[in-house]
C-alpha cells in the first residue's frame, strides 16, 4: 500500500531528486514519482494535472519543492501557480524541502499554503513527519 499516488520532486539537483526518489520508493511512500529540475516544465505538469480541478481526489499527492532553483525560487514557482489558477486543497500537500535555513526563507513560507518545512536531506524522520501530516490530513476530511 502506498500512502500517495504520485509524489512530485522539483530540484534543480538531480542527484537530490535521485536520491528523494529512492527514499521515497524504498519507504513506498508513493507509487509513481514524477521528477523535475526545470521548475518550467513542473509547473506546466502541475497546471495540467491540479489546476481547477473540478473532481476531488480521495487522497491528495506529495509535492516536495525546493527553494533554490537556479534562476527561479520554490516561492517564484509558488507564486506563478496562484497566478494560473486555483490549486485545491485536496490535491497536493505541499512542502518545502531545501538546504536553506535562513530566518527570511522560514518567515516567508509561512505566507503560502504549505504542510511543513523540511530541512534537506530527505530522512526518515520526514517521511514519518509526511505521513502524519497525510493521516491528519484525511482524518479532517473524512465525513461526518
């Protein structure tokens, strides 16, 4: 059993996508990862697949997001997506997963609508942070 479907990673490192993919795969924490360290072509995957979704999906999708993405910020990207349309709730918990523990890029997270702030590397301590998150998640959305 996987606790997400699809889990997105956007790093403009590979090796960290590689070795959040294996992470990911060997915990199976998700089923399929979709990796990108173009944060173009990401946001073109998001606007195609989770803006303005009309059908809810019974469980949302993991999206670990990387501040330092070259030329363009996690927060750029962020940004840019609020522009194009509405993200639902339901269909992405978001985190951020960087190197960069600056007081300025904590505070300004806290403007978006984001599940937590990991501090990179990937670790098992995350994933179990992720889950809970998730759990805690579909337990607010579960009918009463």
């Amino acid at each position: 059993m996987f606790y997400f479907d699809n889990a997105l990673l956007v790093d403009d490192d590979p090796t960290c996508n590689f070795l959040n993919e294996l992470w990911i795969n060997h915990t199976g924490l998700a089923n399929q990862v979709h990796t990108y360290t173009d944060p173009d072509k990401a946001l073109a995957f998001i606007a195609s697949r989770y803006l303005n979704q009309t059908q809810r999906s019974p469980s949302p999708d993991l999206f670990l997001l990387d501040i330092d993405l070259g030329a363009t910020t996690g927060f750029d990207l962020l940004d840019r997506l609020a522009v194009l349309g509405e993200l639902s709730e339901s269909s992405l918990l978001i985190f951020i997963l960087s190197s960069s523990v600056a007081r300025a890029d904590v505070e300004k997270a806290r403007g978006y609508h984001l599940a937590g702030y990991l501090e990179k590397p990937l670790s098992e301590e995350h994933i179990g942070q992720i889950i809970q998150v998730l759990t805690s998640a579909r337990t607010l959305s579960e009918p009463k």
